[in-house]
C-alpha cells in the first residue's frame, strides 16, 4: 500500500511538472508572436526612410556650358563616390571634374584686367581681402598716372592711398605696391621676373600670387590655391590638407602640370558662380553626380538658379575688359567705378 501511494505521488507531480512546463512553452510562445510584429515595424520604417533618402539625393538634371543661365540636359545618376575610393578613381574623378567644368566655362580666363605683367602682379597684391571686380575699377587711374615700375616707385604714397583706398585696407597695400615696384627696379631693372624663386621674394607676393602671374602672364603653370580653390577641392574630397602649399602639392599630383592653370580658372569660376561657402546652387550644378557634399546647399532646380552669379545667373562679370571669348559667350563687361 505504501509503495502503491509513493508511486501515485511520484506520477501525480510528474504530470505538474509536465503541465507547468507545457504552460510556460505556451506563454512564450504566444509573447513571441506579440513580439513579432515589433521586430518587423522597424525594419518597415528604415526601408520607408531608405526610399525617402533615395528621392531626395536625386541630382538635378546636368547643366549647359550656356552662359545665360543654366538649361537643363541629359538626367545623371544619384550615385555618390565613396569616402574610401581608391587612389586610381580619386584621379578618375577629378580629370572628370575638370573636364566637365571646362565645358561649363570654357572662357575661364583670370578675372584682373592687365595688358603686362607689371599690372597683373600689381593687380593681384591689390585683390587680397576684396573682389577682383573692385581691384578692376580701382587699377585704371592707378596705372593711368603711374603706368611703369619706375613711376610707382617714385610715387608720392598719400596721392597712392587715394587712388587705393576703394580695395581696403589702402595704406597697407599702398606700401606694397609701392615696395613691390622699387624691388622691381632695383634688382631686376624694372622688369617683372618669370621665376618662382625670384617672385616670392618681392613684398607682397605669396606662392598664390607668383603662380598667377607665371601662369597667365607667362605661360607656365601653376595652382592658384586661393580661398574658393582651397574650399572646392576639399568639398570634393580631393584632400583633406588646410595648408595652401600642402593643398598646391595634393591636387597637383592628382593632374599633368599642363592643365595645373586652367584647372585653377574652372576651380575658381565654379566657386564663385555657382558652389558658393555658404548656400552652393547644387540643383544647378553641372558636377553633381560627381560631388561627395551635394546635398549642402539648395537642390530645387528654380531655386538653386537664383543664386547664380555673375553671366551665369544673367549678370555683369568682374573684369571691365574681359577677353573676346567671354564676350562672344554672352558675358558682360564689368561697370567703371562709380557707374551705376
């Protein structure tokens, strides 16, 4: 009898267990296919942002080398180089660039009106913290009353200062030039050097400066690394250096040295037309399916048009003379100072 009992008891909490561990198995899985649905709503909802993202990076439609305005042409991909593209496709990509630009500005030329190397280099010492198209207005009664190395270095520095004092800054810069040109006379006979060494050495004069002045006066190219080219070639992840000379060093290797100063005209054009620091145009860039930052400024394409400057958005450019080629494209010369 009391073995009988024992088993009875031995069964009975057998089957407890069994049913309580049944019981537990059931509530899991019913709490398992509550959970379900909460799994999946995330993933529903990334796919759901995915497909916004995706229409919101499309590029707007590539624009003309026009010069009146910018039309649309061919559709271009919404695809974006990757940050971590080979050396190989980072040169690719930025030939690509420069030969879309140069189809965009193919008048690119220096935005300083001269007719000799003296007053472009002069021109250029002036440019510094103010607009080309200012430094334009002011240098015709500059060069009008001292058109020579040797009648500027003999000049009277206060009669100097009021032709200047429209660029800013005018003392400073009026001892430059001033400087500039009685180093001219006194070491190099009144003649403009055509050497880089010899050029950094003048008051006033940088890589910057030396490099436009050998590319477009002379002929032989340089990077103008200025503040639009410093901030373009980064935008486009050409580099990551802030230095101008490191800058100069990083974006040459990536091109032959012929193209070094028309790639710098294109760079800067697009800077100041149309990639602009602040509020770039990018649903009127020509280069978008290129650029890692579009997306940074507006993207609508009507939009974006308004902020164009200069021929591009229908307006004078800087240069009172400008070449014939810019003409021909349907550029405007710039206004005299005071005009307007």
């Amino acid at each position: 009898m009391k073995k009988s009992a024992a088993a009875q008891k031995s069964a009975a909490t057998k089957k407890a267990t069994t049913s309580k561990k049944a019981t537990t198995a059931k509530k899991a899985a019913t709490s398992a296919k509550k959970a379900a649905p909460a799994k999946k709503a995330p993933a529903k909802k990334a796919a759901t942002a995915s497909a916004k993202l995706k229409k919101a990076v499309v590029a707007p439609k590539k624009a003309t080398a026009a010069v009146k305005g910018v039309a649309p042409a061919q559709p271009v991909s919404a695809s974006r180089p990757r940050k971590e593209e080979s050396r190989t496709a980072l040169v690719r990509r930025a030939r690509r660039i420069n030969r879309e630009l140069a189809e965009v500005f193919p008048y690119a030329h220096p935005e300083l009106d001269f007719v000799n190397p003296f007053q472009l280099i002069v021109a250029t010492v002036l440019s510094a913290q103010t607009t080309d198209l200012r430094v334009n207005q002011t240098t015709p009664a500059l060069f009008a009353k001292y058109p020579t190395p040797e009648d500027l270095a003999a000049a009277n520095p206060e009669e100097v200062e009021e032709i200047l004092r429209p660029c800013g800054f005018f003392r400073a810069k009026t001892r430059s030039v001033i400087g500039l040109s009685k180093a001219l006379v006194e070491e190099y006979g009144g003649e403009v050097p055509g050497r880089l060494e010899d050029l950094v050495k003048l008051p006033g004069v940088g890589r910057k400066t030396a490099f436009v002045v050998l590319g477009n006066a002379f002929g032989r190219p340089g990077i103008t690394v200025d503040t639009h080219f410093q901030r373009l070639v980064r935008r486009w992840q050409w580099t990551d250096e802030t230095d101008p000379d490191k800058i100069e060093a990083a974006v040459g290797a990536l091109f032959p040295k012929s193209d070094w100063t028309d790639l710098s005209h294109h760079v800067i054009w697009h800077g100041r037309r149309i990639c602009h620091a602040r509020k770039p145009a990018c649903g009127a860039c020509p280069i978008a399916p290129l650029c890692p930052a579009y997306g940074e400024g507006e993207t609508d394409p009507e939009k974006a048009k308004k902020l164009l400057k200069y021929e591009k958005g229908g307006f004078p450019g800087q240069r009172l003379n400008p070449p014939q080629a810019y003409l021909d494209a349907g550029g405007k010369p710039a206004p005299p100072l005071g005009a307007g």
